[in-house]
C-alpha cells in the first residue's frame, strides 16, 4: 500500500533533472517514503507482509517443491486410535514441517499457504472495494453539500445502524444462493458473498473521514483557482482534491486490511465462510478450537500467522501515517 | 527585477473615455443567505456583502478596490468573475452580458478573465508539481500552445522571474514571493484581458512586494492586461492604480483617478482612511492630523438605513439617515456618493 504514496501524479521527477540538480525536487510522497525507510519496525512490518503476500501467491509452487498438498489425506501421519498426530508439536516431521490437521493428517503448512490465498484475496478486494466506494461517496457529500450531503449523511447513518454478525449471518444462506443461480458456484459465491458483506458495511467510515477531509480543502484557494480556470466538477473533485486525500485513504487502508483478516475468520469461524475442504486461516482457527486441549500447535500456526500479519499491518498503518505527516519534522 | 519606481502620474489614463469598457459592472449585489440550522433550512436574513456597486473598469487599466477587512471588496471581485452567483445586477465583459452564464457557458469566457490570489500557501495545490500548476490553464481550457505545454510554462517561468528548470519541483520549495509568482504565471498563461488581483502582495514582505507589484506592472505593459486590484494597503494601491475605488460595507463611497483620491479625497471616509497613513517625515508627521471614525463597522446583515457610514461619520445629519447617497460626478472622473461631500481643497498626506 504505501509505495502507491509515491504514485500521486508525476510525483517522480525525470532523472535527467535529478542529476543536474544538486537538490533535487522532491514529492511529499517521496519524502514520506524516506522517513518511512528510516522507521525500522514499519521496515519490518513491511517486509514481512511483502514475505506472506508472496508465498501466498506462490503457495502452489512452493508446496510442491515441498511435496505437500493441502487436500489430500495422510493416515500414517495421525494415529489410528482417535486421529492425533504422530509427532512433537502437532506432528512436526520432515514431510509435515508444521505438522498436520488431527483426524485427516492434512499437512498444516500446505493448508496455511492456500489459506492465506483466500483471506489475503479476501481482505484486499474488500479493502479496495471498501476505499474505493469510501472516497467516492466522502468526496462528492463533501463537495456538494447540501442536500447531497444530507442525504449520503443519512444513508451512511442508516448502513452504520445495521448488525453486521447479524446481517452477514442471517442474508448468507439467502444471498450465497442467489449467487450459485447466477453462476457462481460453491466457494466463489460464498467468497463474493464474503467481499460484499464486509465492503457493503465498511464504506461510510472512509466516507466520514474523506468527508471531512474534503469539506476543509474544498475551501482552500487551489480549488477556486481551478474553477476560475473554467474547471469542470469531475477534474476538481479527482485532480486537485483527492490527491489531497491519499494521507487519510493509505492510513485507514492499513488499519481496515487487518480487520478484515480477522473478520473474514470470524465469518469463516461462525460458518458463512468457504465451503470445506478448501482452507482459510478463519476456517482453519475454527478447526483448531476443538483440539486445543490435546494438540494446541494446531491452534497455535494459524493463531500466530493471523496475528503477525494483523500486527505488522497496524504497525504499517501507525508508521504510515507518521510519515505523510509534515509536522513530524523533515528528513 | 528592477527596484526603481514606477513614477504614478506617468501610468494615469484617461478613465472611462472611448471605446467601451473591458468590464462593466452596475447595480452588482451579492446577498449571502443566513439559515436556520437542521433538516429543513429557513432563510431568515441574509448579508449583504456587496449591496449595489457600480464600476468600471477600462482595457489595460488599474483599478484599485480598497477598504477595510470585511466591506466585501474581496466578494465583489469574485463576483464579477461569476465564481460567486451575484444575487442582482448586471456583469458585462467586453460588452457581452454574463450576469446569468452558467458554469459551462464560462468556461470559454475562462480563458480572459483569471484571478490572482491573496494566499500564496493555499492557492497552489500542494500536490501538483509547478509544472502543472502553471500549465493548468492549458490542460483546463484545452489549449495546445505552440512548441507544447512544457516549453510555453518554461517561458512563463522564465518571464515571471522563476528558474525554467524547477518545473518538478512542489510548491513547498518555494518561498512565498516566488509562490505568488508560480500564481502570476498561471493566470497570465491564456493571455487574459482582465485579472482579478485579490491582495496580491499583502502575504508577501515588504521588500518583496515591490517585485511583485513591479513584475505585474510590466505585464500589464507586455500582455495589455486589465487589473481590478483588491487592497486595503493604500501606498500599494497608489503605486499601481490609474483609478481607485473605495468601498464601505459594500457600498462604494467614491471612485476616482489615483491621484485625485489622494489629493483631493471628497468623501469623510476615504479622508478617514487616508489620514491613517503614516507620514514617512517625523516633522510632518507631528503635524499631521488623524481623524479618529467613531465606532465599528455595523453588520453588514442588518446595515444602517440611508447613507451606511452614516453611524461612523462625523458629518451626518438627518437627511443621512433617510436617503442614500447616489454616487455622483463631482468633476469629471471623479463620482462620490455623500451628501455633504469635503470640499475639493488639497490635503497633505503621504506621498
């Protein structure tokens, strides 16, 4: 997410400039990208996301380097008198390097790389769709006023008021149905499902803040400038204002992600996720409870791997919105 | 940039004479509505920034808008430039009615009017690099100029005294003279007719104020650019106006040549204001005599009847209350709006 704080347009100068120039120009997108290098934990927070975000997209090939597979069984890795695994730690072998799920002796690691695939899938297109009508709708309430505010005001109120658990629980056998009759069958509507749920009840909270955001800088000169040059709505509201809101959106974009991690395991644990066998790292915690007393490592990997990356991406958020803030001193 | 004076009396043209006007104002009124707070919002008065001004303003000419904080010198120029909807009167631009254009029939009348803003921090988007700051107009008005954007910004930034070369950089390098100059640069770009200079130098240092006003000088002499030049500095008014307004709680009071308001000032409130300016000669100064207006500015919501300056002046009789004073000729060039006008007798002021 932060390197798109360097993407705000033509933020980065030719090079020919950079080197006749003894000080060269530079974006605030650049400058917060240079304290954000400076900041070690948000560095490590960062690489480490980068780390899971990759061996999720090559779970495939990795798992088969490793000749592990998440689907399929492996009797000789449980025991045959109740299905623990054979082995320290949940079954820690050469074949298994995290062990294996009690009862099936599914291979734990496989399972996490292809359950990062889907939380990850999850979190980020909601993430997306979330900003994305977030900006949208905060920009034009606080743009327009008047009336449009109120109304988009009010209609923010009236999806704030709603339950999610609830009505993500009790629209879920409905709506995954309407999904499968449209053709998305088993876990591709239940993972749209997933995505619209979360983003349908996340925007208004990104369209306060923008909104906000937008009604102090739509008072600012820049933008009368721009209408005196004849200026139409459309190139005020997305060239000069919302370059203006790139701050806020990366911040909050890191602050959502994680939660929707951890949401999308809540739904996956309450049963409205993906359909087994296929693993979520939710589906997976839920799994896990059930064993707890006799094999905790099975709750312990997916516990920890939820928790580095929720962690590593507040941490990325709070070290974000430090460094696209100009009071807190230059490099 | 030179730092010589510009001597005034050699810059003062006949005003108003000829050809018609570059911009012609009358009855222009900009009413802003109070109202209730909550769901359904009640208008239950309204303040009345602009309340009725009449003016002129003629083809490469300077006139100079001053009065004190709040009179709506600022609103009536935003007004005339239809980024404010006026509530009443007539806007006429090179002879052709804009009071009632919308935002899409301006775009094209866009490109001869342009607006110089008072804040140099907040009127250039610190998100955008100088570049395309200043090459916003083109990109806005979808104007190709010859040997392409870049080149033609390089030389709006040579000839506003900017190096060529800082086209990336952001605005936040900049310091403020050269910020006000990026804001000079993009509204000469369309070769404008008019522009609206909103307290173009009042942010800015002393010492570089003159560079700025020197610098919008020569172009006015290169470009043939009309100024309505809002202040309420009236040594910088003088230095680059040919006629000076002076407006009062949205009123004007009196419109004349540069120097006949300096020289000559008719109505109490331009004496009012000029007798505040200091004197540069500690011997003159001792003798120079302040006259004290009395009061603060009514609220321009509920503005007194008649004559508004009538509740400061120290001239008002009955009669102020009950009529409004009409602006009226004097002399020639030279209209006042108060019933008992000074007499046209010199008074010493700064020079």
């Amino acid at each position: 997410m932060t390197v798109s704080a360097q993407v705000t347009p033509g933020s980065v100068p030719p090079a020919a400039f950079e080197e006749q120039e003894a000080i060269a120009g530079r974006s605030l997108g650049q400058l917060a990208w240079m304290r954000l290098r400076r900041d070690k934990g948000a560095m490590t927070a960062m690489i480490t996301l980068i780390v899971i975000i990759a061996l999720a997209v090559f779970a495939p090939l990795i798992t088969r380097m490793l000749h592990i597979d998440p689907l399929s069984f492996d009797d000789k890795a449980v025991s045959q008198d109740g299905g623990l695994p054979i082995g320290p730690f949940g079954g820690m072998s050469l074949a298994h390097p995290l062990g294996v799920e009690p009862g099936t002796g599914r291979d734990n690691l496989a399972r996490l790389l292809y359950g990062a695939r889907v939380s990850l899938f999850i979190s980020f297109s909601a993430t997306i769709i979330t900003c994305t009508i977030g900006v949208l709708v905060g920009i034009v309430a606080g743009y327009r006023r008047g009336w449009v505010d109120g109304a988009l005001g009010r209609f923010m109120d009236i999806v704030l008021a709603f339950p999610l658990l609830l009505v993500a629980l009790s629209m879920a056998p409905v709506l995954t149905q309407r999904l499968q009759s449209m053709g998305l069958s088993g876990n591709g509507g239940r993972v749209l499902y997933l995505i619209l749920v979360i983003s349908i009840f996340g925007w208004p909270y990104l369209a306060r803040i923008v909104r906000g955001q937008v009604l102090s800088i739509r008072e600012r000169e820049f933008v009368e400038s721009a209408v005196s040059m004849g200026a139409g709505t459309s190139r005020i509201l997305f060239r000069e204002i919302l370059p203006n809101l790139w701050a806020p959106i990366l911040v909050y974009a890191t602050i959502v992600m994680p939660s929707y991690i951890a949401l999308e395991a809540s739904l996956s644990f309450l049963g409205v996720g993906v359909l087994p066998p296929t693993p979520t790292w939710g589906a997976m915690l839920a799994d896990s409870v059930r064993y707890f007393v006799v094999d905790p490592a099975f709750l312990f990997f997916p516990g920890a791997l939820l928790f580095i990356v929720v962690f590593a991406f507040n941490s990325l958020g709070d070290a974000v919105r430090d460094a696209l803030d100009p009071r807190t001193g230059r490099v | 940039m030179s730092e010589q004076e510009h001597a005034t009396s050699t810059k003062a043209r006949p005003a108003g004479s000829g050809a018609e006007p570059l911009l012609r104002v009358s009855h222009l009124q900009k009413h802003f509505p109070i109202t209730t707070s909550g769901l359904l919002r009640r208008t239950i008065g309204s303040v009345k920034a602009v309340d009725g001004i009449s003016l002129e303003v003629g083809r490469s000419e300077t006139l100079g808008l001053v009065g004190e904080s709040g009179c709506g010198k600022s609103t009536a120029g935003r007004t005339m430039l239809k980024l404010l909807e006026p509530t009443a009167g007539t806007i006429e631009f090179e002879g052709r009615d804009i009071t009632r254009l919308n935002r899409a029939q301006m775009v094209p009348m866009r490109r001869r009017m342009q607006m110089i803003f008072q804040d140099p921090y907040s009127s250039l988007n610190p998100r955008h690099t100088v570049g395309s700051i200043i090459g916003a107009p083109y990109a806005i008005q979808g104007v190709n100029p010859p040997g392409g954007v870049k080149a033609a910004v390089q030389s709006l930034m040579e000839r506003v005294g900017l190096n060529p070369e800082h086209y990336n950089r952001y605005p936040n390098e900049f310091s403020g003279g050269q910020r006000q100059r990026i804001g000079i640069a993009r509204a000469i770009a369309l070769h404008p007719k008019l522009i609206v200079c909103d307290e173009p130098v009042s942010a800015l240092d002393v010492s570089i104020q003159a560079q700025v006003l020197n610098l919008l000088e020569d172009l006015q002499q290169e470009f043939e650019i009309a100024y309505l030049f809002i202040a309420h500095d009236l040594s910088v008014v003088r230095h680059i106006s040919d006629r000076v307004a002076v407006m009062y709680l949205g009123h004007l009071a009196e419109v004349a040549d540069a120097d006949q308001i300096y020289l000559t000032p008719r109505h109490p409130y331009t004496l009012a204001l000029l007798s505040a300016v200091p004197i540069p000669d500690p011997i003159k100064e001792r003798k120079r005599k302040r006259i004290l207006v009395q009061g603060d500015l009514p609220s321009p919501s509920n503005p007194p009847s008649g004559c508004v300056f009538r509740t400061r002046c120290w001239k008002a009789q009955d009669i102020c209350a009950q009529q409004a004073p009409q602006l009226r000729e004097m002399q020639p060039g030279h209209r006042v709006a108060c019933h008992f006008p000074e007499e046209p007798k010199p008074v010493i002021l700064s020079s």
